[in-house]
C-alpha cells in the first residue's frame, strides 16, 4: 500500500501541475500569459541533458530560451516587463544550480512538467483548512460547495479541482490534519518554483 507521505507528494505534483490551479502570471493588459520559461517538451530535454551531466548542452538550451526572452522583453512595458525579468532571472539561476544546488534541481524536474513563473489561481485557503481540520466530512463538501458557487470565475476552476483532490485525499484516508496542513499551504506553492533563486 502506498505510504501517505507518498501519496500527498503526488497529490501535490498533480496540483502544482494543474493549470486551472497553478499557472504563468496573467497580463491582463495584453490579456495573455507571461511565457514559460519551458515548454514540457523543452523541460524534458532538459532534463535528460542533466541527467547525463551534460553541462555546456544544459547551459545552451537553457540559453536558447532566454534569448527569446529577452527578445520578447525589449518589446515589453512596465509589469510584462519585469516579469520577464524575474523569468531570466530564474534561468541564470537553473544554470547555477547545476554545480550548486543538484538536489534542488533535480526536485525541480520531478515535480514540474513544464517550468515558469507562476501564479495561484485560488482565494487564501486559510479558513478552508480549518474546516477541514475542525468539520465533518459532510460540512466540508457543504462549505467548498457554497465558496465554489459564490467564487470569480477563475478561481470557480481551482476551488473545484481542489474540492476533487480534497475528495481524493480523504478517500485514501489521509490523516485530516494532513489534508487541512496541505489544503492551508497551496498558495504559497508558488514559491517552490523560485526556491532556486539565489537572494
């Protein structure tokens, strides 16, 4: 049988690789997304290329990327711009990591399949995991059900495929207080992409 640790990482694998969950920053002036930095075919590639210890072939892509970033960042204006920015900045960074931080980056190419800047698409989750930690069963699909309904759009998307994750994990029996430390912490997921990133 699957160990629960086991099964709260695919969970999360699942959930920071879910677009309706997790994805790039939104332009909302342009109303496009900020590029990734790679694509999941790119990121594959990648990661096969570190794998092997390819270093100078892992440098190269990664800087093939950049380039038409920083292509795209001279076109650019004001929050589009430094977006870009941050993205660059995290592609210096992955060509850092290959000497100074392997573990890190190979945690990295576990858990995403593409890789980017990116933004929580859900409100704060705070209170949706004390109702987890402190309702029943029944009050919890009460209480998603009434938050997924009174929800923008957007994040209408994401409170649903939580609410079925949710489902999911407590189907498995994971420990409640797991599932509600879990349910409390996705937003600030978005960090692990940025990890990487030396201050």
């Amino acid at each position: 049988m699957m160990s629960q640790t086991k099964t709260l990482d695919n969970v999360m694998k699942r959930v920071l690789n879910d677009p309706d969950v997790f994805g790039p920053p939104f332009d909302r002036n342009l109303r496009s997304q900020i590029p990734l930095l790679f694509q999941k075919e790119n990121w594959k590639e990648l990661k096969a290329t570190f794998e092997k210890r390819d270093e100078s072939v892992f440098n190269s892509l990664i800087d093939k990327q950049m380039q038409n970033l920083r292509n795209e960042a001279s076109r650019s204006q004001y929050w589009r711009k430094s977006q870009i920015e941050r993205l660059l900045l995290l592609g210096e960074s992955l060509k850092k990591a290959f000497e100074t931080k392997p573990n890190l980056l190979s945690l990295l190419f576990d858990v995403f399949d593409s890789f980017g800047l990116i933004e929580c698409k859900l409100p704060n989750m705070e209170d949706y995991g004390k109702v987890i930690e402190n309702h029943t069963k029944p009050t919890v699909e009460q209480f998603f059900l009434y938050k997924i309904d009174k929800a923008m759009w957007d994040q209408k998307r994401a409170l649903k495929k939580i609410f079925e994750y949710v489902k999911e994990l407590h189907t498995m029996n994971l420990d409640v207080l797991e599932i509600a430390f879990f349910v409390r912490k996705l937003n600030s997921l978005t960090e692990f992409v940025e990890v990487i990133i030396d201050e």
